[in-house]
C-alpha cells in the first residue's frame, strides 16, 4: 500500500516559474525524502528531511516539513526544462520499509 | 564508480513460468532493497536485505523471494508468474548502515512482461 499522496497530479508551468509540490503521508516517520523519475537518468534522490526538521535547501530545491500535519512541499525555483520528470516523495515508517506516494508529473513548458 | 547495475533490462515470460533479476549494488554498498513499480503508479517496497540478511519485507505473496550474496550483489525470485506481475523492477542500494533510512541510489531497473 502507498502512504504517501502527492498533490497535484499533474502541473504543467512555463519555463522560469517555481513549480510547487505536496506531499502527505498517514504515520509517524523517521525521515521524508524526495526523488525524481524520468525516462533518462532514472529514479533520482533529491533530498532527505528527518523528522526533527523544519526546511532544508539544495541548490533549487526547497523542502519543508510540518509532522504535525504530516505533510512535506518540494519547491523547485526558476524551473528548467530538464526538471520534466515524476517527483515522489517516500516515508520511512518505524518498521524501516520505505513507502512511496503515486507522484507529481511536472512538465515544463519552453 | 559504476552506479546500480540490474540484469537483463528486459525480459517476457508466460504466466506461470518463474523469473530471476540480478542486482549489483554500487560499491561498498552493504544495503539492497527491492521494488516494484506499476506504470503510473510510486515503487513498492518488496524487500530489504543488509548483510546477507532479511531487514524488511513489503506486502508481497510467498511467490516473491529474495537473497544478497556474500559480495552484496541480489537476486529477486518470483514464481508462478501473473499477468498483475508485470511491472518495472528496481534495485537499490544505501550505504547507510541503517538501510532505508538514509538516499537510496537506484539502477535502471528491470521491465518484466508477463504473458
């Protein structure tokens, strides 16, 4: 079963804009992490945030964790071309399984 | 450093006969799990192994087996294939001591249909 829910489905934005990405989970957690997919390099990871975290950055990502909502946001600034991909976020649970949300598709737009 | 190798990258069965997909974890890399995933849909854990040894099983049937090699590598067993059983199968490998609890670095994966 998933635990994760990414939102929305689907975003499709112009190239240069931020694209914004949410995730929702129904346990406690140890961490939440974000991974990419696209047809070229694979499944990704992006970055981890532990559960004792409130933001992290890297490089264009930004990630933010509220436990007390149980929910995450992947924000992605001045988006390119090559950040098209599926996004997912994966929680990992007390019993150490890594469980995965059904994804973002993002397209972004030249 | 070569990343996650998976073998074969493609493969057809028939309904009923068995498979075996081959991972080989990045080196140094003691942790190996397993997934999963349906077109459309997020990975599904199957299984974890750390050490040769079983760390954590997903909610898979029997027919699903798995195990790690002295040298770290993996095998993914599954019998009595279904039709449902086709998907993209995807190794990883961690180097955390903890397994899943640290980035998971993933491998091309391995497209299965069953017929």
């Amino acid at each position: 079963s998933q635990q994760g829910e990414e939102d929305p489905q689907a975003l499709s934005i112009q190239e240069g804009e931020n694209a914004t990405m949410n995730c929702s989970y129904k346990t406690s957690i140890n961490n939440l992490q974000w991974y990419r997919q696209n047809s070229g390099r694979g499944l990704v990871h992006l970055i981890l945030i532990r559960s004792n975290e409130r933001e992290k950055h890297s490089g264009r990502l930004r990630v933010t964790l509220d436990t007390s909502k149980k929910s995450s946001s992947l924000l992605i600034t001045a988006s390119r071309a090559a950040d098209t991909a599926s996004y997912f976020c994966a929680t990992v649970d007390s019993n150490y399984q890594l469980i995965w949300g059904a994804g973002t598709k993002l397209i972004i737009k030249p | 450093d070569a990343g996650v190798t998976q073998s074969p990258t493609h493969l057809i069965k028939t309904r009923g006969q068995h498979v075996t997909l081959r991972c080989s974890p990045i080196s140094g890399h003691k942790s190996v799990s397993w997934y999963q995933q349906v077109l459309g849909q997020g990975p599904q854990f199957i299984f974890q192994y750390y050490e040769k040894e079983e760390r954590g099983r997903g909610n898979f049937p029997d027919r699903f087996s798995a195990r790690q090699f002295p040298n770290y590598s993996s095998e993914l067993n599954v019998n009595a294939l279904l039709l449902g059983d086709s998907a993209l199968y995807l190794c990883a490998s961690s180097l955390q001591t903890t397994g899943l609890l640290g980035e998971q670095y993933f491998g091309p994966g391995t497209r299965l249909t069953v017929t």
